[in-house]
C-alpha cells in the first residue's frame, strides 16, 4: 500500500503551521510533539502506519472551521478522524498531513421524542445516542459491532450499518441533516429535522462520502419506538453452503427478521473459547432475531423454523428468556476480538446478493486453500455484506502481502456475482486500487468532479477512495 511523499514546502511549514493552529483552538488541542502523534498513526486498520504532521482536537464547530481556514490557505491536506475504528484505513494520515478529530465534539444538542429526532454533535459515540432517549422509550438503529466505541462522525463518513441493518437499515436511512464544514471553513447546512429535504439530494451525497468533501461536525438522526418485544433463534448447520441457503430461503418467504448474522466454524470455536456462549459445535451457524408483539414474534419465528428444518440442522434453540437472548448474542458481538486472540487479521467488507451466498462461501473456502491462509466469516447475511476474517502472522515476511491478495480475490468475487467492493466500511486505502474493477473510468470521472466542486485542493482526506495515481495528478496543481 502506498501513501503519497510528503511535500517538503508543507514539512518545512509546520512551526508557523502549529503557531496558526494554536491561535484558534483551546490549550492543549494541538499535538505535535513526534511521540505523541504516534497514537494516531492508524486506525483499526493496524497494518498500515503513518504519523501525522500534527493532531488538532476541535471543540465547537467554529473551531473546526477555522482550522480547516487555516489548512487551506496553507495548503495542508486534513485527514478527518472519529474514533478511528476504520477497518479500511478510512482515518490513515500522511506525512504531511494534520489529523482533525471530532472526539470532544460529544454533545447531546437536542432532543425531540414528538418528531422523532436527536440532533448530537458528530464525536458522540453510537450507542450513547440510544443511551440518551433509551428512558423514553427509544433507540437509534444502526448498531455497528463497533458501537460502544465508533461516532457518528464515522458512521456518517462510511455509511455503517451493523446486525439490525436488514429491517432498519444502514445510517443514511437513519440520517436527517448534518452540519458540515467545507475545507475553505465554511459552514453549511444539509437537510433537516424533517424527513425529506427540499432540492438535490445533498444529504446522500454527504453519507458515505468518507471525508472526501467535507467535515460534519453536528448530525439530525432518526430515533425510533423501541420495539414490544425481540427474540432470536440460533440455528446450526452442518456446512456453510447450506446455512447460506436457509438464508436465501426465509428471505425468499417475504419473512423480515430484524437481524440474520452469519458465523462459520472457525469463528464459532474462537469465540467459545473467548466468550463461552454455548454455541454448538457446526460447520455454520446462523443468528435469526425477530420483534414486534408477543404474537408476531411467534409467527414470524413459526415460518423461519420450518423453514430451516427443511434444511436439517444440527441444532435450532429458541430463546426463551432476556438471558438466553443475551447469550446467543453474545458470541456474535465478540466475534472480532475472539479473532483478534488468533492471529493478526484484516477484515473485508464486501457485499453480495444473497442468492450468491453458498456459491461465494465455497469459493472462499477453496480460495482460502490455495492461498494458505485461513479465514473465518461473520457477517450480516440477511443483506448479503460480508466480513471474511483472513488471518495472518503480521511478523511473517509475506504473510501480509499474500493476506491482502487473498482478499483482492475476495472483494473481485463479490462485484462479479453481481455485488459491490463494500458495504458500510468504506474504500479507504484498503480497496482504492480496486475501485477500476467496479467502475469505468468515466464512472470515477464522474465521482472525482464532485470531490472538485466541494474540494477544489483535493486537501481532504488525501489516499483515500480514488486510485493514487489518479488522485494525486488531482491534488498536484494545488501544490
């Protein structure tokens, strides 16, 4: 993976860079001391690493925009961070970049449970948003593994989604209005506390971006009734073909679960010795939750039981208790760290069309083969976006070269079945050299003329979505 070189006119600039920046944020918001920069070299993406120029730690949208004033006129490139827990390499700096992080913008700014909205500045983490309506009798949906520690300024960024995305969606669907700060530090407005804006659709545009055309600093976001009641049904298979099937199958019946989560064997062992879920010992295991009243939740299960015997588990255990359903839940939200106890690892985002699961889980099952590289899957089977675990020694000279082909391979896999190269990830760094795969070269044309018109520099977010090569003769007349 490869970063642009830093620029020697921007390093030779940085005294008179840091000066600027302390003028306009609070004591002790500017880190440039070499050391201390180091804790924000990478993001959750640990294989790559590079220490920023500087890190600026905003605290009010006013702040915001007078550094990112200031990054302009000097022509400094601002790398956009949130709790850096992107897996794609969303938050990488550069060298001669200056990371902005929205971790002390964490405010609830308001509440309206009549409208159903919850306006919080962008550094708050995801599950304290619920955890501030909760008592009322609410929640905010999208709910990334990530959630006790990711913002909603990364959420945004990367459009997340999480295990309830099959029902409620993904955070654009769950998104009203942003405040967001252009690189020339000004302020705009997007959408609303409303549920649709009037015009162009600037709010979709914005969701998903990944930093590339601006910094939000607030966001409106839905807030929704929690449900009567939820139950899941853990369901065990003896091959992962056959699991992906039965999902095919109760998506095929018009049945909606609020949740379908995948886990295959070797994530099925690791998280039972990290967690001790009481998950049973299969192939394939699959996590199927439903809500609604007392009645609907037992209809709905009715239909996705028959179903799946029909497909000969090995196990079907329904919960039966707040306990229980915390317990079949439980594996599945630790999946990544039980991983993480393995081996080094890096995890993909692709999605596919259901209908494609049992031929895509072969295909990686023998690709893991040729590759000599194991795999674990976890992912969120009901809307077919895939998280494949490869596992790698990181101290193994060309384990980690050979671990990013195998998921080059992957990601490949899931476009030509008629799918895409991410799902709530985000491109990053780690898929920008595959974004020609997906598109014609007018198709990135066409997104890198919008970046333009929001970014004319290219400052924000430098390396990042678009392949190097193209981005970089984008930013060079700006230097």
């Amino acid at each position: 993976m490869e970063l642009p070189s830093p620029n020697p006119r921007i390093i030779a600039q940085k005294a008179e860079l840091i000066k600027r920046l302390q003028g306009v944020v609070a004591s002790g918001a500017v880190i440039s001391d070499t050391f201390e920069t180091r804790a924000y070299e990478c993001d959750a993406l640990t294989a790559y690493r590079c220490p920023p120029l500087a890190v600026v730690l905003p605290g009010s949208t006013e702040e915001v925009s007078a550094v990112l004033k200031i990054c302009s006129e000097m022509s400094v490139p601002v790398v956009p961070r949130g709790s850096g827990t992107s897996l794609a390499g969303g938050a990488l700096p550069t060298e001669d970049s200056v990371v902005l992080g929205v971790a002390r913008l964490n405010q609830v700014l308001e509440t309206d449970y009549e409208n159903r909205f919850i306006r919080v500045q962008s550094g708050r983490t995801n599950l304290s948003v619920t955890g501030a309506v909760e008592e009322e009798g609410f929640f905010y949906a999208p709910d990334p593994s990530s959630q006790l520690a990711c913002a909603i300024a990364g959420n945004i960024a990367m459009n997340s989604g999480g295990a309830h995305c099959l029902k409620y969606g993904v955070t654009t669907n769950n998104l009203l209005g942003v405040t967001m700060v252009l690189m020339d530090g000004t302020v705009t407005q997007i959408g609303g506390a409303h549920l649709d804006a009037e015009g162009l659709d600037l709010l979709g545009l914005i969701c998903g971006s990944e930093g590339q055309l601006g910094v939000v600093t607030e966001a409106t976001l839905r807030i929704l009734p929690k449900p009567e009641g939820a139950r899941p049904v853990l369901i065990g298979f003896d091959s992962n073909e056959v699991a992906g099937a039965c999902v095919s199958d109760i998506i095929r019946a018009g049945v909606l679960p609020v949740a379908i989560e995948f886990m295959d064997r070797p994530c099925i062992r690791a998280t039972e010795a990290f967690a001790g879920a009481g998950y049973p010992d299969c192939e394939a295991l699959l996590i199927v939750e439903v809500e609604g009243s007392e009645a609907e939740i037992n209809e709905q299960l009715e239909t996705i039981v028959e179903i799946a015997r029909q497909h000969q588990p090995v196990e079907l255990r329904q919960s039966g208790s707040a306990e229980e359903s915390a317990r079949i839940w439980l594996g599945r939200k630790s999946a990544f760290g039980a991983m993480g106890q393995l081996n080094d690892y890096i995890c993909l985002d692709g999605t596919i069309p259901v209908s494609q699961l049992p031929y895509v889980l072969r295909r990686i099952g023998e690709m893991s083969r040729e590759f000599g590289l194991d795999v674990g899957n976890v992912f969120h089977a009901g809307d077919g976006n895939m998280h494949p675990l490869i596992l790698f020694d990181a101290n193994k000279p060309g384990d980690l070269e050979t671990c990013e082909a195998f998921g080059a391979e992957i990601l490949k896999l899931c476009v030509e079945v008629g799918g895409c190269l991410t799902g709530e990830h985000g491109v990053g760094v780690e898929k920008r050299d595959l974004m020609t795969h997906q598109y014609a070269p007018d198709d990135l044309e066409i997104q890198m003329a919008v970046k333009d018109v929001f970014d004319p520099q290219w400052l924000l977010n430098p390396a990042k979505v678009f392949p190097l090569a193209v981005s970089e003769t984008r930013r060079m007349p700006a230097e």
